[in-house]
C-alpha cells in the first residue's frame, strides 16, 4: 500500500507547522521521518493517520483519495509515543480490542479472536503475558504490546509516533533491530517519526529530514549521509565541523583570503578530519584541547588559528602514533569535506 | 496487584513530640464539639421520647410525603446532573474552544451564590410576578411553590458536584486512549462505554455520591421555592424545620436523625471511593505506584 502526500500544509493558530508537504511513500518500505522537535514530523504521522486533518492538500493510499476519511475508515495501524494502551484491559483485551469493536457482521468469532491474538503475541515474542495488565509490564513490553494491538486488525499502512523515544539506550536497540526484523517479516508499509538520526539510519529504508515544516531531503541512509544537499541536513545526520571561506573561480575552496569570489562554508565530518605534526601546504594551524577516550575511537578537540573549536576522530591506534597532549601544535587537513555557498547550494566540485 | 507507596517519615519534616500532639489534641476538641455532640445530641433527643415515639414521628403521613419528595427530587436531580456532568467535563477536559474559561467559572457558580438566591433566581423567573409568570399560568404550569420547582433548584444547586469531580480526572488522562480507540475502529459511542468510562468511573461514582448527599440535604434553594405545603412540598430538611418551629422536637430531632443516617452512609461510601479513585489515580500514574 503506497502512500502519495500532495501539497500538503498544516496551520495551528498562525504557526505553519507544515508547509506544502509532497512525499512518495513506496508500498512495503521502511520509512523515518526525522527533524528536530517541532519540524511537524508528527503532525504529518498524524494527518496520514486521520488523527488531523489538513488545511490544504490530499493524501492518498494507494492511489485512493482518503484526505476526507475519518480515521476509523483508514485502516491504519498506530503506535502512540507513551502506546496508550488500555490501562483497565488485559494485554489479550488491549490485542483484542480492535477485532472486537468490529462491527457486528465482521466480527469474528471469540474463538477466531483468541487464535488471532495468540499469534500476535508470538509474532512480538509476549506469549504467556496475556493475563497480565499493563502497569505490570516493562517499557519495551508496553511497546511490542502496542504493536501487536496495532497489528491485530490488519492494517495497510504502519505507523509509529517516537517509537523508541521513552525506552533507556540498551532496550532501545534491542528493540529497534527487531522493529526492523518484524518488517521484514510483515512487508507492511510504515511510517515511523523519530528525532533520533542513528535510530533512523539504522532501521528505516528511506529517511525523509524535515526542518520548520518543510521536506529537506528524502533518500537512503548512504544518500544522505553521503550527498546531504543543505547544510542542515548535513549537520542532522552527524557531528559536523564547519570552516569558514571563499570560492575561486574554478569553484575551490579556501579558507585564506586570495582569489575571493563567493563566500562558502566546507562541512567536515569529525573522522574525515586528518590530523598531523607536520604542515602542508592546505593544512590548517590548530591547538588541541582535549583527548578524549571513547571506547575504540579518540576524540580530539582542537582550536584552530580563527579561534573555532573542531572536533576529530581517531582511531585508537592513530592517536597512540601522534601521541597528543593537551596544548600541542599541530595541523588539520580534511579528508573529505562538502562545501556549501552561503545560501546553502552545494558546490559541485571541491 | 500494586501495594501502595510506603510514606517514610522524615525527621527533617517532623515537629516535636509536644506540638504534634497540640494540634491533634486542637482537632479532636474541635471535632468533638461541633460535629461529634451535635451528631449524638440528634438522636438522644429523637428518643427522649422512647424509641415508639421515635418511629411514629418517621411514619406519621406528613414525615413519610416528605421523605418521598427528598427521593424523588434526589431521583430526578442526580442521574440528570450525571449526565450533564459528564457532558460539561469532557466538553472542558476534551476541547478547545473560545469561552471554555467561561464555561468553567459558571460551572462554579451554583458553589458560589448563596443558596437562597438560587431558590429567588427560580423565583423571579417563574414565580407569578416572574419574567415567565404569566406565560406559565396561562399555560397552567405550576413551578413555583410545586414540586417541580424543587427538583430544578436542586438541580441547579448540585449541578457542579459530578463536573468537578471529572474534569481534573479526564484532563490528567488526555486523550491517547480514546485516539487508540479510534484509529482501531472503534465507534465514538464505543470508545466512550469501553475506554473513557472504565477509566472515570470511580471519580463518578464520588462525584455522583457527594450530589446524591447535597441534593437530599439541600435546604436553603428549596426552601424559597417550595411554599412549606405540607405533605405535598415539604423536603425532609423543610419538614425538620417545621417542626422545631411547632416546638415539636421528638419528631423534628427523629426525622433530622434519618438525614443524619444517610450523611453517614455517605461519608462511609465517600471514603470507600476515594480509596478506589486513589488506587485508580496510581494506575493511571505507573511512575507513582510501586
């Protein structure tokens, strides 16, 4: 079931929380929608779910126009931030709840229910809790619970508000590998919110950045990552360094003040940054800070001749090599950098 | 099942032994003097006379007219403010909408006015020389001075007890369940009967219990509306007075002992459903229980 978002814009009291939004979602993707809070990323999961309603604009599930539909007649599946399950109800009841608010003529029998909800609850690997209420259980059970429910009346279409957003670190990637799992199980398109760029690398198909109510970039993890097409979308997806300068005529970057032709900025990524006790002839002068141990990689903070504080990533081994203390001289040389004008174009060659 | 939170006394928070015992000691006398004597002096006077002239007074037709019209206003007048209230608390707990500030400070104003001017309100609206006066004789309506006037002072009177109980409750729960509800299929009617209410009932049971309490209780608002007819407008609260009145004190001190009995079934249930709303409270708040 594909999903086609088309000119779609959101308003609350003056504040344009979505700004013509048009998106291709593919039947059977794995999709995040990833900004920083406030960028309408969840107000989008929920007018696609019906729980809101557009001011301008259509969506459609495959190929069908639902824009009007109310969410009782989406067949959409949702799993809500703090998955509100039904506190007063059973974890079978909550699975249930769905096939039993059918109406009459489609409900299936108690007998067809309880098979259905034992299946779910292998399916999310909660076999042997269903007596049990939901204050009983565990955060990471509460989401697979709200899953399963969620499930339960066969929805076309998945969607999931944060879905990892009130979990600790370890469950949390626990969970996200299974999330990933569970699609891959399931093929059932979905949509997942998430402010979290590592988790949406890391689980979804294709991640679509959102900033101010606006659609930045959509495109696989490796695209993005790779040929970000703003500085913001740039930034989002990792630690950033960024160096100040011009363009010559040939479109090259320089950060001294020969040849000036446009001001531009040069995004690195930390690991892209090359550090040495030697000059060159592009290097540029640094001071570091701090040498700090993380595990199987060394950050390095340095100050550079323009007073801005950059941050570089070693491997264990490169550090012991250059064996930095604090207060060193030393020099930066960027591996690989993306150079972005000062209205944000990227700058084809660098 | 869930235990309640242990409280730990901190002894940073603990007064000396001699101005805990003060302040309890203060309670007590207060307590006993206003609220424990009087309770007891009711019913010894109700049966200073013995306990024949104790039921004689409850059963005389004029006492018995009187009790039926306290449970008949109390059997209008409740189920209706439940549904008014509930109504009134999911409008103000569920919505936004200009005027909601409003809508809740006039929900407050039965609490607010004496219950006098409650009664007069009804009064000069409906009375003979009342705005719809007129319009009501000729129509051969009777609401003042009859016992459809009562039942709309109490009405208005014990209209705040189930709204406020509810709007705080429905508030702290937002709407997540019910959007659950939806998304899954189910019909508005549906999310209401299967998740709203499961989740407020004991809060509307209180609120439920504490009008049912004021609306047999009520004296003031019916007293200007009723006209005192005896054994045809006469509430048990207005036939106590009555009867004090005709120095008739065995009888008015046994009827008054009959409304004492149902404040203390009340307080007993009161303090049975609080426990539940508390333990429901916890439910709804996994972080506090433990």
């Amino acid at each position: 079931m594909s999903i086609e978002i088309q000119n779609v814009s959101k308003t609350f009291n003056k504040f344009n929380a979505l700004n013509n939004i048009n998106l291709h979602i593919p039947t059977g993707e794995l999709v995040a929608l990833l900004g920083p809070s406030g960028c309408g990323k969840t107000t989008l999961l929920r007018i696609i779910a019906g729980l809101e309603f557009a001011d301008k604009g259509s969506i459609f599930f495959y190929g069908e126009d639902t824009t009007a539909r109310s969410v009782r007649d989406r067949q959409v599946g949702f799993v809500f931030q703090h998955y509100a399950l039904f506190r007063h109800m059973t974890v079978f009841e909550n699975v249930a709840f769905g096939l039993r608010m059918k109406p009459r003529a489609q409900r299936p029998s108690d007998k067809q229910i309880q098979s259905k909800v034992d299946d779910l609850l292998n399916l999310v690997q909660m076999q042997g809790l269903a007596d049990r209420f939901p204050r009983q259980l565990s955060g990471g059970q509460r989401q697979r619970i709200a899953l399963a429910r969620a499930l339960a009346v066969e929805p076309k279409v998945l969607l999931l508000d944060e879905p990892f957003g009130a979990l600790d670190t370890k469950v949390r990637k626990e969970l996200r590998r299974w999330l990933r799992h569970l699609h891959d199980t399931v093929h059932i398109t979905s949509v997942f919110v998430t402010h979290d760029q590592e988790e949406a690398m890391e689980v979804s198909d294709r991640v679509v950045v959102m900033n101010k109510g606006q659609v930045e970039q959509v495109g696989t993890p490796d695209e993005l990552y790779e040929h970000a097409v703003n500085p913001f979308v740039y930034q989002f997806l990792g630690n950033v360094n960024v160096f100040k300068g011009h363009l010559d005529q040939d479109s090259h970057f320089h950060t001294n003040d020969d040849n000036r032709v446009a001001s531009a900025s040069a995004y690195v990524r930390p690991h892209d940054l090359e550090i040495s006790r030697i000059a060159d002839g592009e290097s540029i002068a640094a001071t570091v800070l701090s040498v700090l141990s993380l595990g199987a990689t060394v950050r390095v903070e340095l100050l550079d001749v323009q007073d801005i504080t950059l941050e570089a990533e070693l491997s264990k081994e490169l550090s012991r090599t250059l064996d930095l203390k604090k207060g060193d001289q030393v020099f930066v040389k960027p591996k690989q950098m993306r150079v972005f004008t000062a209205s944000g174009a990227v700058v084809a060659a660098a | 099942m869930h235990t309640l939170s242990v409280q730990t006394q901190s002894t940073a928070i603990t007064e000396p032994r001699w101005v805990r015992y003060t302040l309890i000691s203060i309670t007590l006398i207060f307590l006993s003097l206003f609220l424990l004597i009087p309770l007891i002096s009711v019913f010894t006077e109700g049966l200073r006379g013995g306990i024949n002239k104790y039921f004689a007074a409850m059963v005389e037709p004029d006492a018995i007219a009187a009790i039926q019209l306290t449970l008949i206003t109390a059997a209008i007048a409740v189920p209706l403010n439940l549904v008014f209230g509930v109504a009134a608390a999911w409008a103000i707990a569920k919505f936004e909408f200009t005027g909601k500030s409003l809508l809740i400070t006039l929900i407050d104003l039965p609490f607010a006015v004496s219950p006098v001017i409650s009664g007069l309100i009804f009064v000069l609206l409906f009375g003979l020389q009342g705005v719809f006066g007129e319009w009501l004789a000729a129509s051969d309506i009777k609401l003042i001075f009859a016992v459809p006037g009562i039942v709309l002072a109490t009405i208005f009177v014990t209209f705040p007890f189930v709204a406020r109980e509810l709007i705080p409750l429905l508030q702290s729960q937002g709407n997540d369940e019910e959007e659950a509800a939806l998304v899954l299929g189910a019909t508005g009617w549906q999310t209401f009967w299967h998740v709203t209410l499961p989740n407020i009932k004991w809060g509307l049971l209180y609120g439920v219990i504490l009008c049912n309490a004021r609306a047999m209780g009520e004296f003031g608002a019916v007293s200007v509306v009723s006209g005192h007819i005896r054994g045809l407008t006469n509430t048990m609260p207005l036939h106590v007075e009555i009867l004090y009145n005709e120095y008739n004190f065995i009888a008015a001190f046994a009827v008054a002992s009959l409304l004492a009995i149902l404040a203390l079934i009340t307080l007993a249930l009161k303090t049975f459903v609080e426990w539940r709303v508390q333990t429901q409270v916890l439910i709804n708040d996994p972080d506090v229980a433990s």
